[in-house]
C-alpha cells in the first residue's frame, strides 16, 4: 500500500487502540490522556476521527505507518494534535485529499465557501487540487473543525508552470473577497513544495515528502517539473533536514 503525506486513514477498532497505546512513551497529564484515549477509540458525535499519514521517524518499525490526529474541538483555545503510530494491517480505506474535494458538504465557514470557488477553478482547468486541514477534517466528519478563522490548505497536481501560475494567483485572489487565508503545495511524485515559495525568486526550494524535508535547488525544481520528474536523491549537499512529528507536536 502506497501511502503519501496527508491521505486520511479509516482504521479498525485494534488499530485506533494500537494508536493510542503507542503514545505510553510520552507524558501526559491523567485528563488530557482521557480525553486523548476517547477521541482515538471512540466515535465523537457518531464520527470516528480519521487518522492522517505524517512523515516516517527515523526509528519506527517498518510494519508501522506514522500518523496523526486532531482533535475538532479546541481546549484552552488549542486542538489536540496527537502523534501517534499504527499497524499497517489495521488500515481499512484510505481517502486522498483529491477524493475529500469531490465529496459533498455544508459550507459552515468562509474557507468551507471558499473552497466551492476552488473546486470551479480546478474542474474549469482540468487540474487536480485537494483539500487538506481543517476543511478536510470537517468534510470527511461533519465535525466543527473550521469557523471564521480558519485557514484554506490545499494540494495540487501540475507540471505546467504557466498553468500552476495562473491557478496560484486565480486562488489567492479568493482570498479578500472570501475573509480567510489560502495556503497551496503543489505535488511533484509526492514531494510537497509551497507554491509561494516557487514563484520567489530564491536559489533554493523546500520541499516535504513522507521521508524527510529537504531544500532543493530551484533550476533543478524548475526542470523537475517540465520533464514531470523528480528524485529524492536531488538535494543540496548539506541541505537535508529532518523534524520528528513536525505537524502534530503536542
């Protein structure tokens, strides 16, 4: 099973308790760890909370997939963002941020309104974009992950560089009349580069896989992404860097 970073993971009951008693190495306190063992194991307003790929640690067992959780409710004005592991037998449907796009919603929020806008641009220019974060969280649960404030993080397949451009810009230009900020990667062979950071003119790119960060430099970005190509092995000497469980730190 060929995972990347931010598919969503319907998992089984054993799965969602593995995940939780993998989190025994770290340190909580006795009502967070409550809260924390019923929002893995439990259905939360009848939603079972999906789980999401995050990048692999160095050490984990290759018979284990990293993942994360985040909480739909906020404590203290924060979400729990849990990190934690499963089996990969217990894995039972993985759902793409392309798929979640696709499925029906309400829009209870400006980044949930925003996101109709994105699916006319994407199907007016035959391109792939899906839906990451909050938005995708509240479309795959109905659960209330998004409100006024919340960000609009989105994913796109292109190795068209006019196209991508112009995609880029016609998004963020949703962004005034929508109230709320839009964030882009653009996927190249399943390593993530922030389409902001593409059209600057720096020498060197970062780009996310599920393995590790690396910076990338942006003539070899550029032909990477004309000839639809794109090697782990392409790095900056010096440049590889590393972050355990980067998006979902407690």
């Amino acid at each position: 099973m060929e995972l990347r970073r931010h598919d969503f993971l319907e998992i089984t009951e054993i799965g969602r308790v593995f995940a939780f008693q993998s989190l025994k190495t770290l340190s909580f306190e006795k009502k967070k760890l409550e809260a924390i063992e019923k929002m893995l194991t439990a259905k939360v307003n009848g939603h079972f909370i999906p789980a999401i790929v995050r990048r692999k640690e160095r050490h984990s067992n290759s018979g284990l997939v990293a993942v994360g959780f985040s909480s739909p409710f906020r404590v203290n004005g924060n979400r729990f963002r849990i990190p934690a592991f499963v089996p990969m037998d217990e894995i039972q449907k993985t759902v793409t941020p392309y798929d979640v796009i696709q499925k029906s919603y309400q829009a209870t929020s400006h980044s949930l309104t925003a996101l109709k806008e994105v699916r006319t641009i994407a199907l007016r220019n035959n391109i792939k974009i899906g839906v990451l974060g909050s938005a995708a969280l509240e479309i795959m649960t109905t659960l209330p992950y998004t409100d006024n404030h919340s960000d609009l993080d989105l994913v796109m397949k292109c190795t068209d560089i006019d196209l991508m451009k112009k995609i880029y810009f016609s998004i963020k230009n949703l962004e005034q009349p929508f109230e709320c900020q839009i964030d882009l990667e653009i996927e190249i062979n399943g390593i993530g580069f922030k389409a902001a950071e593409l059209f600057q003119d720096t020498k060197q790119i970062l780009g996310k896989s599920i393995d590790n960060v690396q910076l990338y430099s942006r003539t070899n970005v550029m032909e990477w992404i004309d000839a639809n190509t794109i090697n782990e092995g392409d790095v900056i000497n010096g440049s590889k860097i590393t972050y355990a469980r980067e998006n979902f730190r407690i």
